[in-house]
C-alpha cells in the first residue's frame, strides 16, 4: 500500500522560502516505471488547486501562480518529492498535499481527481 508522508512545512514572512518533502513508501518504482508525481495545495474555503507536477521522464508542470517561484523535484528512484518554494507571498498559504499516479502527468495534471493516493499535507503559512 503506497503512503506519502510531506513535511517541511511552516510560517515564513513573505518573501522568505521552504523546502517541502514527500516521502513515498509502499511501492518501488523501476527504470521502466510510468508516473506523476504532483503537489495540490488547499487554502480555507478554497479548492484543492494543483502547484507542480513532475512525471518519471522529468517533466515539470506549474500553474501560473507559482511558474518562477517553485521548483519541482525528485530523487531518481521516485520516492522522494520535492518542492522549493521562493519568493513566498501571503497568497501561498494553504495546506500542500502530495500525490502520485500511475500514468505521465498530461494536459490535466492539475486535476485532482486524477490522483492518489494522499499525504495526509503540511501547512505553509505566509505572514505580510
């Protein structure tokens, strides 16, 4: 059963930076495996948006809001997810999930339908 587990969360006054992780156990992916591995964060009373994903062959997706500012990445076997966050604004805060599927990332990558399964998130909060 594969378990996602972020963490590097906290609060940073804005433009300060984090580093987030997302450590994935359960399952080992091989040379020739398939995936998308995302980031989605949610804000209170908002929906669950997606930030950046990254397939098994490197590609990097983000949406607008964050493109320049984050970066996406992971180790070469696929367990570890990372997301450096620069440049923080008071409009980043939200709690950030990570997600995998078994299947290239896509024109929807944004979807979170699409995926899981769910870290259980970290918090991010940006203070002005």
């Amino acid at each position: 059963q594969v378990q996602l587990v972020e963490s590097g969360g906290g609060s940073v006054q804005t433009g300060g930076s984090l580093r987030l992780s997302c450590a994935q156990s359960g399952y080992t992916y091989t040379t020739y495996s398939i995936y998308c591995m995302g980031w989605f964060r949610q804000a209170p009373g908002k929906e669950r948006e997606g930030v950046a994903a990254i397939d098994s062959v490197g590609r990097e997706m983000y949406a607008d809001s964050v493109e320049g500012r984050f970066t996406i990445s992971k180790d070469n076997a696929g367990s570890t997810l990372y997301l450096q966050m620069n440049s923080l604004t008071p409009e980043d805060t939200a709690m950030y999930y990570c997600t995998t599927r078994r299947a290239y990332c896509g024109g929807a990558w944004d979807v979170p339908s699409g995926f899981g399964p769910w870290g259980q998130g970290t918090q991010v909060t940006v203070s002005s």
